[in-house]
C-alpha cells in the first residue's frame, strides 16, 4: 500500500510539473473547450472514446514541447490534421442540408457538389477509401458515406484546434489577427484537396492546374517553416490569397 501512496504521489508530481510548461497547459484547456466538454462535436461518441481521442491529443502536445524544434513540430502535426481536415471539409459542404457558417462554398475551386459522387470517390480517393476500409460494414450511399466523413471531420477539427491553439505559446502567430497564415493556409488545402478529390474520382477540375500548384506552394511554405507563409506566397505571386465571401 505504501508503495501504491508513493507511485501515485510521484506521478501526481509529473502532473503538476507538466501543467507548468504553458504549451501543455494551453493543450489541457484546448481539449477540454475544443473536445471533452464539446457536445456539439462529440455527440454519438462513447465515453472511452472521447478519452482515448483526449489522451491522443495531450500526447500530441507532449511531443511537441519536448521537440528540439517545439514550433516546427506543431506546424508538422497542424498541417497533417488540417489537410485530412479539408477533405473531410469538401464531403460535408457537399451535403445541401450543411449550413455553410464559414463561408467555404465561396472559394474558387470548392463546389459542394461531391454529393452524387461520393460512392465513386470512396472507390478511387485513397485517402477515403483506406478510411472506409476499417468499418464492420462498407458505406455504399453518399448518405453513409457522408456520416462516416462527417465523424470522421469532427476528429480531426478538435485535433487540428487544439495544435492551432498551440501556436501561441509558441508564438508561431502573426500580431495582427487579420494576417496570420492558418485561415488562408486552411482555405488553400480544401481548394487543393477538392482538386486532388476530382482528380482520382476523374471529375472536372474547377481551376487552371497552375492555380491549384500555386495554392499548393502555401502548404510547402508553412511546412518549410516560413514565418509568414501567406504573405510570402502574396509577395511571391503578386496577388491575394483567396478568403471566404461573407
């Protein structure tokens, strides 16, 4: 028993230790807003789930304040998510029902017409169809399809707003709200990943293919580490990146 009262006071101990690294404080709180108390998106989810989903993402901000490189290791993990994000992105707008609160349907490049496609791009999308492949029974409808990507988004929002919020102890933000690169960056991968979409599933593509590798030198750039990547690309490019039409 003594032994027990020991190990639970030495790890109660690591607890407090790691609540004062303010990246692993500002992830605690981020989970919690973003995930656990967040009915919104965790409907439908088991308990166990939620934690499982929970300890992942508190594992995931472990890894970046030990990193030699704690700011580039959060945009690694950041872009990851945000690119399966907007696939998932591109699936939900297609549903007519969807409200489309961020104004995503306003882009160049974003149709929200995937929905009649869906059972074609769950086939021939790889990224989609290795998802699928996991499932006790394989979704045929878009209807199924659609829920599937639907829960499947909602995972990887929370997770992408957790490591977004991460950037500012890190300080991997610009000062001025109006300029920081995640919006623009995050409006860039869905035009690029509904382009990819169309282009496995052998559908129109929307935009000149210059246009969809220039969007593509956004994702490169925030990759690589550039500091401004959005206002490089505009400096780069001589034009403004694409922004929702409120």
């Amino acid at each position: 028993m003594f032994d027990a009262l020991i190990e639970k006071w030495r790890i109660g101990q690591q607890v407090k230790a790691a609540l004062k690294n303010p990246i692993i404080a500002v992830a605690r709180e981020a989970v919690l807003s973003s995930w656990v108390n967040n009915p919104a998106v965790t409907a439908d989810f088991t308990g166990e789930f939620i934690q499982k989903q929970a300890e992942d993402m508190i594992g995931r901000a472990a890894e970046v304040a030990q990193a030699q490189n704690p700011a580039l290791k959060n945009r690694d993990l950041l872009l990851g998510v945000m690119q399966e994000c907007a696939i998932y992105e591109a699936v939900v707008l297609s549903n007519p029902k969807t409200e489309d609160v961020s104004h995503f349907r306003t882009l160049p490049g974003v149709s929200a017409a995937l929905w009649e496609h869906l059972p074609l791009i769950a086939e021939r999308f790889d990224v989609m169809r290795q998802m699928l492949q996991g499932l006790p029974e394989k979704p045929t409808t878009p209807s199924d399809i659609h829920d599937v990507c639907l829960y499947r988004y909602r995972i990887c929002w929370a997770h992408m707003t957790v490591n977004n919020l991460l950037r500012a102890p890190l300080q991997d933000r610009h000062l001025n709200p109006e300029l920081d690169w995640f919006k623009p960056c995050y409006c860039a991968i869905i035009i690029w990943e509904e382009g990819c979409i169309r282009l496995a599933a052998d559908l129109p593509q929307l935009i000149e293919p210059l246009e969809a590798i220039q969007y593509n030198a956004l994702i490169e750039m925030a990759t690589e580490g550039v500091e401004y990547p959005n206002l490089e690309w505009e400096h780069r490019f001589g034009k403004k990146l694409p922004v929702p039409k409120m």
